[in-house]
C-alpha cells in the first residue's frame, strides 16, 4: 500500500470525477505519496499546524497510472504517481486527528 495526504476540501471537489488530480501532477509531472513509515514525517514536514487532511491508502497493483519509487527528502525512496489517482485503487479514505 501506498498513501497519499490530500485536503478534505480538495478531495470533496473531486467527488464526482474517476480520478484524483493534484497540483503537483501539472507543476512536477506526478503525485506525491508515501509509505505507511513515512506517513508521520510527511505529517510533520510538510503538513504541520494544517487541519481539515485526510489520508488515501491506495493499492499500488490497481494504479492504472505509473508508479515509481525515487530518492527524495534525506535519500528515502518515496512512491510518485505519474499520472492521476483512479479511485478504484484507493481502499480507505480516513480523516488525520487535528491536534
């Protein structure tokens, strides 16, 4: 599994579409996601003080776009998306816990 941080308003106005489109897919060619190891630090760096995110598990076999691991933030491999999300491969929606 791979997860992806999204806002909740983001993710309401895309209801009604077949995929999940971000603005990093137009300004750096793919979507961030992550591992679930990685979650908390992605949290912490690049999502502090925010409220209102939820967290996509997305099943990386159903991905209809390509899915590549690369060096990124301290060498760690991150999983990017290039291409938009289908939501048929993402398996849970859940809320982050505002602190």
């Amino acid at each position: 599994m791979i997860y992806h941080i999204i806002t909740e308003v983001a993710w309401n106005e895309q209801q009604a579409a077949d995929s999940i489109y971000v603005p990093s897919l137009q300004t750096e060619g793919f979507i961030h996601c992550c591992t679930q190891e990685q979650v908390a630090g992605v949290l912490i760096r690049y999502f502090k003080d925010q409220t209102g995110l939820l967290i996509l598990t997305i099943d990386e076999q159903k991905l209809k776009s390509e899915l590549k691991f690369e060096k990124s933030t301290n060498d760690e491999l991150f999983p990017h998306v290039y291409g938009p999300i289908n939501k048929s491969a993402i398996l849970n929606v859940n809320r982050v816990s505002d602190k």
